[in-house]
C-alpha cells in the first residue's frame, strides 16, 4: 500500500504555549482578588509570596521576585486612576465595558511602561504573555494593540495629554496627574486650606510606598533592641519608633514574632503617647480604648498603663477584631482585660475611667499610602453612613470618662466632616467639656499648626494623617 500524502501545513507561527511568569501571574492574582472580593493588598499580598515562596522548582521566588510583584501590585493600585484615563485614550470602547480582567492585564502592563524601569519590549512582551495564560490568545491580541499606543510615549507625555490644564480645572487635573478621585482632591485641599503647593505634595506622598514602622512597647522592648536590627533606624517622633529601610521584614524581627514590638505607624504611636501624657486632675487608674481593633493603640496604651499600675480595658465591637486585641495585648505587663462591646451602647458605668481613647471608624483617607485602593472603594456619601457613629462614640466616650478626665478622639482621616466638625458638633450639645491643647503633647513635631487639635501630614511629618483631638470633661 503506497503511503498516504501528508496534509500541507497552514502558513504562519506553529502554535506556541504561553509561558507562565510566576511573578505577574501573582500580582494579576492580587488584583483580581482586590477587585472581586474587595480585599486589601496589604492583607492578600502577603499568604500570596509565602505560598510562592514554599513552592520548589522554577515557581520558587526569591527576594527580588517578591520586590517586583509587590511593586507591580502597588504601583498598579495607587496609579490606577491615572493609568485608566491612559487606557481610556487607546481603546475604541468605554472602560466600564472593558472586562475587569483584561482591565487588570492592561493596568499591570501600563504600569511596567510608565512607572518601572522595565525595557518597553520586555514589558509589553511579558504583558501579552500573562494575557495568552489567563485571558486566552484572542484577548492577548487586544491587550498587545493597546499597549503598544501606551509604549508610544512615557508618563509625562501622556499626562500632558490626558490631564485637563490646571488653569481650567484645578481638581480635575490633579486628580489625574496624582491618581486620587476628584472628591478626594477637594476634601484634602480643603483640609489643608488651600494652595497649590502644599496640595501637590500631599497627593504625591500618597503615592509614595510608606515605610515600614516599629514600636517598642514599654517595658516588653527598647528601642535600642530594635535598633540592633539590620536596616533599623530610629523614628522621627515617637520615642519607642524604629523605621525599617526598603525590604526590611517585620516578620525577621525576634521582637515582633514574640509581641513585644508591633507594626504600628509613628501617628498611631503619637495619638497613644499623648493620651498617656494629658494633664489629669485626680487619680489615673483605669483606662479604656473604647475601639481596640485591630489592637495597636491598646497594645502600647496597655504597656503605657503598665508601667503607672493603671489597669486598661480594651473594648471592640466585632468579636473577631475583639480577638486580634487579645492577640496584640498577649504578655502585657499590667491589668487589662479585652472584651467584644458596642462603645455606642457601653456595659460599663459612666464616669468608670481615668482615660479614654476612640479611634472612630472612618474613610481612611489619612492611610491612601498603606490602602491605596481604598481611594477607589470610598464614596462622598460613606461620609453619612460615618457621622452618626463617630458623633455616637465621642459622646459616649465622654460619658464614660468621670470629670476630671481625659477623652481622646482619634481617626486616620484628615476630612473635616470626620475630625473637626465631629468634635464641634459634640462639644456643642454637650456641656461641660473643654478641648485641650494636644500640640505639647506631641514634644518635637513641628508645623502643627493653631490647636487646640492636631492634625498630622503624609507630607510633613512622614506618618498617616492621623488627627487628635484631647477633650476633658469639666462636669
């Protein structure tokens, strides 16, 4: 039997599988896990390298696999506004009828062009590939046409093209040029009290990756203990600070992994400080941080109240965040005792504590460095939904405090419907009160403005835009 002729080939490439790139496949991960489940980077980031670095093989990461994919994760979330507006300009469709993956691949690709240093053949190239794994060799062809326009010009070219002139519109502007929504833009401007300058260098520092932050918590660590880690240097305010340099890991930390230090920003520590060192009239024995979770506050206020032979109750609404207290405040020195209540409707008596702090629920628009997507997810109107429970907590708060002492209300928010206007309004409807001026509580930081209340900066002091206001109850 003769044998059969072989069918001709089609012209053209033979069909090539696509290469997995662990790294980028991480980060799409990332991002999808942000998107879907509205998760937070800081929280999905993390199990994600450690699985990846558990793994054997060519999968394994290494340190700088883990620096890139965190950068790309990041990088992606805190530029998103401005890297949609980009999008926006290369394709043929609104974005909202782009699908939220393809989105993510193009995002994480326009990303490696206009803010990392990676070659523009190599980024676009690894781009289409993680699109042809997770999206499928049609949609990969999409994805290569697109940002080949973005790789047609660098970051300031398109801004100047994307970005409406500040001389039109001002908060348009910046919001693309700095990736905040525009909302935002208006309510950190007013904030600041205008001008240009300070406004533009808040935006950036929101873009910038924040450092990482220790606190030795008294009388468990020192600081000079902390300081003896590699990396380590002292922290600008805070007595018991310790910042990490790039690619420092808590986790490395003998002090962190046994609780006697935290992760816990320098404003964070600065609102516990002053609270333990406002002038009291009367005795100090018993303190309440009236919503503990996740636990960093309490755990340094517990250690603070340790040391005077104070007893610290620290009270969290929701049970499992009541858990992560108990957790931070493990092996503190002194009396204390954790427990799951609603501090607008308290079990305990009123005038039962020497000191109270609430840090109110908030938007979190004073930690956009640590939670860039959060500036995607909030809405003016969360503000309505904020109001009546920040109001509630302050006031029952001073209902707990006995007269004499010393309320602290706190929130990462530097809006002025959640700080001054909460505080007002408070104070108003509810006589025998007075503010304090918490400025010489906080020795050695500058620029912090009128008082009585403050206000800390991204951009001034290197912290979260924590805000303070210290009130002591008269009658």
């Amino acid at each position: 039997m003769s044998e059969q002729p072989r069918r001709p080939r089609k012209p053209g490439k033979p069909y090539r599988r696509p290469q997995k790139d662990p790294v980028r496949l991480l980060a799409f991960e990332a991002l999808r896990a942000v998107d879907e489940r509205d998760a937070y980077a800081n929280l999905v980031l993390p199990p994600l390298l450690r699985k990846a670095r558990e793994k054997e093989g060519p999968e394994k990461f290494d340190a700088r696999d883990a620096a890139l994919a965190t950068e790309l994760v990041y990088g992606t979330l805190r530029r998103q506004g401005t890297y949609d507006a980009v999008i926006a300009d290369c394709v043929d469709r609104p974005l909202r009828e782009v699908d939220p993956p393809v989105l993510d691949v193009l995002s994480l690709g326009v990303h490696q062009l206009l803010g990392t240093r990676i070659p523009t053949h190599a980024a676009v190239s690894a781009s289409v590939e993680l699109a042809r794994v997770v999206l499928g060799d049609g949609r990969a062809k999409f994805v290569n046409a697109v940002l080949r326009k973005v790789a047609r010009d660098d970051l300031d070219g398109w801004l100047a093209r994307v970005a409406p002139p500040y001389d039109e519109d001002p908060e348009d502007h910046l919001a693309v040029v700095h990736s905040h929504p525009r909302w935002v833009v208006s309510a950190l401007w007013d904030s600041l009290g205008g001008g240009r300058a300070g406004i533009e260098e808040l935006l950036a520092a929101d873009n910038e990756r924040p450092e990482v932050t220790l606190v030795a918590r008294p009388g468990r660590a020192t600081r000079d203990e902390l300081l003896g880690e590699e990396a380590a240097v002292a922290g600008r305010w805070s007595p018991y600070a310790v910042r990490l340099s790039e690619g420092g890991e808590p986790g490395a930390v003998e002090a962190v992994r046994e609780g006697r230090a935290g992760v816990q920003d320098e404003g964070s520590q600065l609102v516990a400080l002053a609270l333990a060192d406002a002038p009291l009239d009367g005795p100090d024995r018993r303190w309440l941080d009236g919503c503990a979770g996740p636990g960093g506050k309490a755990a340094l206020l517990g250690a603070l109240a340790a040391e005077r032979g104070a007893f610290l109750l620290a009270s969290e609404k929701q049970p499992h965040r009541a858990g992560l207290v108990a957790k931070a405040l493990a092996g503190n020195p002194g009396p204390y005792q954790v427990i799951a209540a609603d501090g607008t409707r308290p079990p305990w008596l009123p005038g039962s504590f020497d000191r109270v702090l609430v840090d109110v629920p908030c938007t979190g628009l004073g930690a956009l460095r640590r939670r860039p997507e959060a500036r995607w997810r909030r809405r003016p109107e969360d503000l309505d939904g904020f109001a009546p429970l920040q109001r509630g907590l302050l006031r029952e708060a001073l209902e707990a405090v006995r007269v004499g002492g010393v309320v602290a209300y706190a929130t990462c928010s530097p809006h002025l419907a959640e700080t001054r206007a909460v505080v007002a309004d408070v104070l108003k409807r509810r006589p025998g009160a007075e503010l304090l001026d918490a400025r010489p509580l906080l020795p050695g930081v500058p620029a912090l403005g009128e008082g009585p209340d403050v206000q800390l900066w991204p951009h001034v002091h290197g912290t979260d835009a924590m805000y303070l206001a210290l009130v002591r109850r008269t009658s």
